[in-house]
C-alpha cells in the first residue's frame, strides 16, 4: 500500500490514450496508489500499454500494474463512472478531444476532474461552447515524459474552472504524484515547450546558418550553461526527429506572426532529408548521432554533406558563459547567436506565459533539465551586459530585461531571495515563498545561522523543537570529520532540540565511508589505523541508535554503504519514492562494517524469517551489493521497515521527516537492540555452494566470511559480538590484493570490478 492512498481524494483515476504518455501517466497514478482504468480504442493495445510499462519500469512496483484495468473506449466507457479524475491523452486534434469530452460527460459522475493532457492546445479552445457543468472541471494538467520520473506539470486554468476543484487536484499532483506544479498562462506551448521549443529550433537553425558542425554546437549548448549533455542535437535525437518539426509548427501556427520562433524553418532541408532516409533519431536506429553498423564506434552526421563520419574532438570550453558568449571564434559566436536569443526571447514572454520569472526558471530546470533557468542564467551572465550586446547586434532589449539592468532578476534581502515581477506601474522585487507544508533548506540557511557546525557537518534549527543534522562533505562520505561530527552532535542536540533529522537536499544523502582514506590505510599495512577509523564509525552510529531523542533520516536521493548503514541507525527513516539505497561493500571487496550486517538481519528476523532463513537472505543481499531502484524496492529488500515513511514529493522530505520526529517523542525510549540467534554453519554454507556459480571469485571469499559471521548454534548473539566478528572479517578483506584492486578501480572509474 502506498503511504499516501489514505490520504488521497482520487482514489480512482482514468486515462484515455494508451500511448507512451498515457500508459505513463496511468502508471504513476498507480504508483501514488490510485485504482486506474486505462483505455484506448482497441483493448489490446491498452493491456500491452500496461505490459511495456512494467518493463519500462514505469511502475515503481511490478505489482502496482495490478491497479490498472484496461479496456476499449468502444466498449468500456461505463469503466469511467467511479473515476475521480480522468485523464485524457489522445492524439493532437481539437476535434478528436472535443468529441472525446462529449462521450466522458455522459459517464462521469459530478465532480470529476477531467484534465487534458495536451502540449499546444489552449484551453480556452477546449472548452469553447461546453456544457458549463462540464467546462467547471476541466483544466489542463501536461505532465512531461517519462511520466513517473518528471517532475514538473504544468498547469493551466481558466475563469470557468472550479477552484475547488482545483486545490483537490492540486494537491494529489503534489502530495500523490509528486509533482513540481508550475501554474502556466494560457497560451500555446505553455512555458517549458515554449522556450525549449524555441531554443531547439534556434540551435539548430543558427547551427546551419553558421556551418558550426555538431560535436561543436553540443558542447556549446551543454555545460557551459548548465544545460544537460545532450545538447541540442543529442535532445533532437532523444525527442525523435520526426516530432519536433511538428511541435515547432504547432508553436508557429497558434502563434502572432511578430513572434521570434517564425524567424526557424520547422524542418530544414537537412531534417527533411534525414526524414526521407528513415533516420528519426534514437528510436530510428539514426540521427544526428548513429552507431556505426555491427554496433561499432558512434557516428555523428556531417550538416554540410549529409553523411555519417567519425566524431571530431569537440571544443573544451572553459570560464563562464558570459566570456564564451563574447568570444569571436566559431563556438563563441555560436552561443551568442543562440542563447542572447533564447534569454532575450524568455524575458519577452513575462508575464504572458507566466507572472513570474521564477515560474518559468522551475519548469525549464524540471522540464528540461536544465541547471539554471533562464533568469537566473540571464543574473549570471549579467543581465545589463546581456541588454547592452543586444541592443549593439541590433535585438530588441525586453522591457523586463531592461528594468533587471540595475539589479538583477533575483537578490538576497535579510536572508529572504527576492525575484524581479512585472507589475502595472514597473517591476518590482517580490519575496520568493516555499510551497504549504514545504520546508525549503536554501531558504533556512540564507536566513539563519546554523545552531552548530564542523568543516564536515551543520546543525540547524527546523522549528517545532527539531533540528536537522545536514552533512557537507563532497558526496557526504564520511570521512573522519564526519564520524567526529555525528559523535559530537549526539551529545550537542539535548541542549538545543528534543528530536532531529538527519537529511539534506542535494542529490546525494552520502555515498558511504571515504574509499580513499581506507585504500590509504590498507596499502600502508595499517591495520591498527583502519580498526580505529572502523571503531570509530560504529560508535558515531550507536550514538544515534541509543539517542535519548528521536532519530529521523531523510534520504531523498543515494544512500550506499555506509550512508545506508547511517539509516539503519536511525529510529525511522522518511524516504523519497526515487531513493536509491543499498549496502554496496561487496562491490569493493568488503563488507559492511558499520552495523549493516546485524540490521539488515534483525530486520529479516522481525518480518518473521527463522534463524536460517534470515541468515540466509542477508548473506545473499550483502554479497549481492545491489542498491534498490527506489524506495518501495528497499521497503521489499527490509532495508526499510514496514512504518518507515516514504513521500512522493522530494519538496516535502524534510518537512514530512520532521512531523515524523514530533510524532515520536511522546514517552520517546530508545529501542535495545535484540540478541540474534545464529543458524549453525552448515545451513549457510548450503547457501554459498548454491551463489557460487554466479559470483566471480573474490565475492565467493565474501559469502564464504559472511557465513563465518551468521553461523552459531541457534543460541542468542549480541549485536556488538555480531559486529567484532564483522570487524575482524572487515581487515582481513581490506588487506588483501582483490579487494585493494576493487578499491582503486572504484575510486578511478565509479565501477565495480569482478576478479
């Protein structure tokens, strides 16, 4: 069961569309928990919708599938009468939607939302001459593709559109589905597809307008300004060729002929002469970029000529974007001809397409991918040289631009961030507000003062009595800083709070024990130093067990080795849906070292597997080293308990993990840790003779040492008995040659090594 079902007023969901959105968004509702009925003209293809989206891991779950029913909307309409909220998701065609809503009104019942998912259509199109019964409860709610991963939806309302209507949905979107909901204007394209659409066209139109090839073109349009890897050439490829010419025409038919996207040719000779070959891109086997037949070398296709050839090394470009951008080379006027168009072009559309800038920098950071929105890009590349080169090449400056000149879209006023808003009488500097029930970490710590920090760590105060535990090293592995810093703030938060978090906001939670100090210790032949820095982070985490105060972690994103072990710790844990986590030691030749081992088989214990058993399971997960896809994964695994708590939404983590620690401290004791019954050894070793084919040879060495540490007569074992055998077991793998050899491949290329 999903956390949120019990919360939810859409306990029942439809989607009309069973291609890849649809079937997309049909999944995460049942992600969220929902009962979802999927439809599509032929029922077959509905029901091999669902099947592709369990093996597109759409479902975060395989089981979850079971929440969707699909059917044919020739037969199967009546499936939409229990619906709280219907989806539609067909094919681009005002005519095709309208009579679709004719055929839903008959069936629905009063007070379903009916949402479209289009990208171009406006709503004021879609509800034009509509039943206002029906127009009340249908709105626009786009969702961007891959529907379980993307977090940004964008919304659109009307003046027919009921409000209430909209705070329930809006509110499934966010709590359920885990949506960043951008309000949107309506107009065509809404916000990201609008700008991203435009810079597209544009980086390919400037691109062949310039003879820049493409190696060039996407290490311009990459990280030099914070944009994903792909670039513009790369992302055409991902979108598929064949669409975008359709979406770019789409934009430039429902937009004024002043507007700058009518400057690019939707489908350049180049893009129509690809089409004619087949070539559209990934899922066509070739696009700008190709293997080479045989799966050989990658390809990349010369703009010029029109054929495939060997990649040329692409430009290093190093500094900030504002110094490439004022270059005279090929790359530097090339990002100029590019981005001083798609910034100027995005300072044009506030607050036609949004009221805010910020708006419009959170949906091309979640649509696109992008490390900075536009505004803030525009803030720093300087928004009055920005004004200053477009009006010298000869552009028109925006206005909104033109009032940023003097200080920028986005300032810092007494710990609180300000955005630049346009207004009737001039634009103003308006406070920047989290959502409800979101506590935003940027925003705490521009405003106050930690309560305690180290190089390695902070403590901050979240209100309510509780205080957040947030690491700062790089990956937040600990190091030996960061096991004397949670030693230290054990003893420190009594005198300050009465329950604490330990989480942060970055995308890693911590990536386990600090690799290179430990490879230092075992090429040293150090042992004495590796069993005291071992030692060390055993004490750091029993401190926190054994805390007289609540211990909550919140982990939104990677927890590995010793960051999982840190959760093991912890009284309960708040976990994002996405986060990945897992005991991954047997990937450098090790095992947990820091109480993993016995935590991970109490926690088999408890679920009710026998002595055997449990030894058992946690023998294979450890030398496995698998981090779980997801935190419904790593409530199956055990590495999350049954009342640990998992949110959909990363915004809410912290605030959701702090009104899990009020809620522990009434009457609050810290739980002692149960002796555990060991199998005698012949029952594990049944276990490793079974793995052993599977496993390369040093894993074989693993098992064969955990079974040393699970084995016993059946009698009770203390926990710190169970975790001196894992000490020794720790040095004598550490000092070998195949796991030194694992160390270092880990630490040179992020990848594990099979000797």
């Amino acid at each position: 069961m999903n956390d949120i079902e019990n919360e939810s007023p859409f306990l029942t969901c439809a989607v009309i569309g069973a291609g890849t959105m649809g079937a997309g968004i049909a999944a995460h509702m049942a992600n969220a928990g929902a009962q979802v009925v999927l439809l599509d003209l032929d029922a077959e293809v509905a029901a091999h919708a669902v099947e592709r989206q369990v093996r597109a891991g759409g479902f975060m779950l395989p089981g979850f599938a079971d929440r969707v029913r699909s059917g044919s909307t020739r037969s199967d309409m009546a499936l939409l009468a229990d619906a709280d909220w219907i989806v539609e998701a067909v094919a681009e065609r005002l005519d095709i939607k309208r009579g679709l809503f004719a055929e839903i009104a008959r069936v629905r019942k009063p007070g379903c939302v009916l949402s479209s998912n289009t990208s171009t259509i406006p709503l004021r199109d879609l509800v034009e001459g509509m039943d206002p019964a029906l127009a009340r409860d249908v709105l626009i709610a786009h969702f961007f593709n891959p529907p379980r991963q993307m977090r940004l939806l964008e919304l659109v309302t009307g003046p027919r559109t009921d409000p209430d209507s909209v705070a329930r949905l809006r509110r499934f979107i966010d709590v359920g589905l885990g949506k960043s909901i951008v309000a949107c204007n309506d107009t065509p394209g809404f916000i990201a597809n609008r700008i991203g659409c435009f810079w597209l066209a544009a980086g390919l139109g400037e691109a062949l307008r310039l003879g820049i090839d493409v190696e060039t073109a996407d290490a311009v349009m990459g990280k030099p300004f914070g944009l994903p890897r792909t670039g513009v050439f790369g992302l055409y490829d991902l979108i598929g060729i064949d669409l975008m010419p359709g979406l770019i025409r789409s934009l430039q038919a429902n937009l004024p002929a002043g507007d700058a996207i009518q400057a690019y040719d939707a489908e350049p000779a180049r893009v129509a002469a690809m089409l004619e070959q087949g070539l559209t891109g990934r899922k066509g086997g070739g696009g700008f970029y190709r293997t080479a037949a045989g799966g050989g070398a990658r390809e990349v296709l010369d703009l010029s000529g029109g054929a495939y050839r060997d990649p040329r090394a692409a430009p290093v470009l190093e500094g900030e974007p504002r110094r490439l951008m004022a270059g005279g080379d090929p790359a530097g006027r090339y990002a100029w001809a590019v981005m001083s168009r798609t910034l100027a072009y995005a300072a044009s559309l506030v607050p036609e397409i949004a009221d805010r800038p910020d708006q419009v920098d959170e949906a091309m950071r979640l649509g696109y991918g992008w490390t900075f929105g536009p505004f803030e890009l525009i803030d720093r590349i300087g928004a009055e040289w920005l004004a200053g080169r477009l009006a010298e090449d000869g552009q028109p400056v925006p206005a909104l631009l033109q009032a940023a000149s003097a200080g920028g879209f986005y300032r810092v006023v007494e710990g609180a961030r300000e955005v630049l808003v346009p207004r009737a009488q001039g634009a103003v500097h308006a406070p920047l507000e989290p959502a409800e029930g979101v506590i935003a970490l940027p925003a705490l710590r521009l405003a106050r003062q930690p309560v305690w920090s180290s190089e390695a760590a902070s403590l901050w105060d979240l209100g309510e009595g509780v205080g957040l535990f947030a690491f700062q090293t790089r990956l937040n592995v600990f190091a030996a800083p960061l096991i004397e810093a949670v030693q230290r703030v054990a003893a420190v938060v009594p005198d300050h709070f009465d329950a604490l978090v330990v989480g942060n906001d970055g995308p890693v939670f911590s990536a386990g024990a600090d690799l290179k100090a430990m490879l230092a210790l075992s090429e040293g032949n150090d042992r004495a130093g590796l069993e005291a820095f071992l030692c060390a982070g055993q004490q750091a985490f029993d401190a926190l067990a054994g805390a007289s105060f609540p211990v909550v972690g919140a982990v939104g994103a990677l927890a590995v080795g010793g960051g999982c072990e840190c959760l093991l710790h912890a009284h309960r844990v708040v976990a994002h849906a996405e986060a990945r986590i897992g005991l991954v030691e047997a990937q450098v030749g090790l095992v947990p070292g820091w109480g993993g081992v016995p935590a991970w088989l109490a926690r088999h214990q408890a679920a009710g597997l026998d002595a055997g058993a449990a030894a058992a399971a946690t023998l294979r997960a450890v030398v496995q080293g698998v981090t779980w896809p997801g935190a419904f994964r790593a409530r199956e695994a055990r590495l999350l308990r049954p009342d640990d708590r998992i949110v959909m939404n990363a915004d809410r983590l912290i605030a959701e993990a702090r009104t899990v620690a009020q809620a522990l401290r009434p009457g609050f004791r810290p739980p002692v840790a149960p002796d555990l019954p060991l199998p005698p050894r012949a029952v594990l070793e049944g276990v490793v003779v079974d793995l052993a084919p599977s496993l390369a040879p040093h894993d074989r060495v693993i098992a064969g040492a955990l079974a040393d540490i699970l084995s016993g007569d059946g009698r009770p074992v203390r926990v710190a008995d169970l975790n001196a055998r894992v000490t020794e077991c720790f040095l004598d793998l550490a000092f070998t040659e195949p796991t030194r050899a694992r160390m270092r491949q880990m630490i040179a290329t992020g990848k594990p090594l099979r000797n």
